[in-house]
C-alpha cells in the first residue's frame, strides 16, 4: 500500500526567529513521533541512520488560493516566515506495506490536536487523503501501478512530465546534482521500489533510462533550504522527459517509476522536506 496525505495545520504560536526556515528537519522529526505513538518499534527502526527509508515529509506550505497546486517555490517564499493565524499544509508519504498501513489505521486517525514543529506550534485539522479532494494525496499499491502500466495492449506514451514542488537535488561522488539527469533521478525510484514492492525490477534498467530517456523541455529555477546550521540547493518547477525507445516493456517501467515519484519522492533527503514530486497526468 502507498498513501500521501496533507495534514492541515494552523500557527498557533510563532516565535520568531526560529520558526523562520526551512521545517524539513523538524518535519521528519515529528513524523517519527507520529509513527511512535502507535508503534515504537517501528519508529525506531525508521530513525536508524543506514538503509532506505519508506517515506516522505515536506516542509509548511502556506494554503494556496487554489488546491490545483500543493506548491511552488515562488508561491512559498512570497512568506518566509510562519505566521499566528495562517493556514498550513504539510504532507507526507508511505510506501512500504506496514509504515502505509498504520498511518490509514493509526496514525493518521488519531493525530494530536496540537503540534509543535521547531519553537512554533500548530493546531492540527482533519488529514486528507482522498485525491478528489487535493491532488497531492492518494492511495494506491504496487499491484495497482503494475495493472495500470504492464497490463496488455496499453498505449503508453513517449513522453511525461515531472512537477517537482520543494527543492530536489540528487547525490553523485558526495556532491548534489542540481539537474534532473534522467539516469540519476530514476536510480532513486528503482531503488526505493525494489526495497518495498514487487516484481522487482533489473539494475540495469538504469544504463536503459540513460541511453533512451532525455529531457525535453523544462520550466526550472534553483532554489535553497535552509535548515539552519546548514543549507542546501537544489531545482524546482517542471521538467518533461521524452522515451525514444521502441520497446514497450521498457516504456512501460519508467512511466510506472514516474508515477511512484509521487510517493516515494526524489533525489536527496526526501525524508526532511525536499525532492516532493508528482507526474502531471
């Protein structure tokens, strides 16, 4: 099972300067106290610093006029900083069988009426994870993303593009890598898909991706967070990709890989608000 929820959350008490930057950090942390009111154990494993992680955080984002768009970069530093009385969203992510399962029966069910991010504190509102009421939420499974893609006689399309709404940069040689480079981004979904759904999928799909996929246009601008003791950069805004091959299977596994992006999210510290993606349909 996969699910992205917003949980909506209003300042309640901010003070300044602390409340002033990038949440990503504290974000993770207060997933993790999610997690561990219902499962302590489980908690525990997911705080472990080795090993992929099957879940996502992104930072505060202020409501937008319009729910077509969970973010932008440009809509999010129109206000720095974090207000008494407004309105947030904050979203996250699973995709991994038991850590999905007890955010829909446990976690998410029972959230705390308030919450404290850093030295700012929020009333917390009804989650939502229906994607006709936002977006960016959902649920589905591996299974489901398998029919949806692999079944026979499916016309699948050349080309996709990929929204990418907090910044995302991907990690090569210790360094992060501030363009979307098909082959670097699409290792990260293979590797988190591998590591919590089935059929798995060969390694070498990779050398694949980075033969036959290329970029083909993109609207994208970089972008920092800051977490305080340190900062890091990378690329927001929209990217398309165009597949050249001529063979099916392959087309099939990458636009299957793209739409799991929306879950497991892209490149570097996915865990503590940056590299929030969704394939735009």
């Amino acid at each position: 099972m996969f699910v992205a929820a917003i949980i909506p959350l209003t300042a309640v008490n901010t003070p300044a300067p602390e409340a002033n930057h990038f949440f990503g950090r504290e974000a993770h942390a207060l997933f993790l106290d999610l997690v561990r009111r219902a499962d302590p154990a489980l908690a525990n494993a997911l705080h472990e610093p080795r090993g992929h992680k099957p879940f996502t955080v992104s930072d505060l984002t202020p409501v937008p006029s319009s729910v077509t768009a969970f973010r932008t970069g440009s809509d999010r530093r129109k206000e720095r900083g974090v207000r008494s009385g407004a309105r947030y969203e904050w979203r996250v992510t699973a995709f991994s069988p038991s850590l999905s399962q007890l955010l829909i029966e446990q976690a998410l069910p029972n959230l705390p009426r308030e919450v404290r991010l850093g030295a700012a504190h929020f009333g917390v509102g009804e989650p939502i994870c229906d994607k006709a009421r936002h977006p960016w939420t959902g649920q589905t499974d591996a299974a489901a993303l398998v029919e949806k893609w692999l079944e026979a006689g499916k016309k699948i399309e050349r080309r996709f593009v990929l929204d990418f709404a907090s910044p995302t940069a991907y990690r090569h040689i210790h360094r992060n890598v501030l363009v979307p480079n098909p082959a670097g981004i699409f290792s990260g979904y293979l590797a988190a898909w591998n590591a919590n759904c089935a059929p798995h999928f060969e390694d070498d799909l990779i050398a694949q991706v980075e033969a036959e996929v290329s970029i083909s246009r993109y609207s994208l601008r970089t972008e920092r967070a800051d977490f305080g003791e340190f900062v890091e950069t990378g690329w927001v805004g929209q990217c398309g990709f165009t597949i050249f091959s001529e063979e099916f299977a392959l087309r099939r596994v990458i636009q299957l890989l793209a739409d799991f992006s929306f879950y497991c999210g892209t490149g570097y510290k996915t865990t503590h608000g940056m590299g929030q993606t969704r394939k735009n349909e």
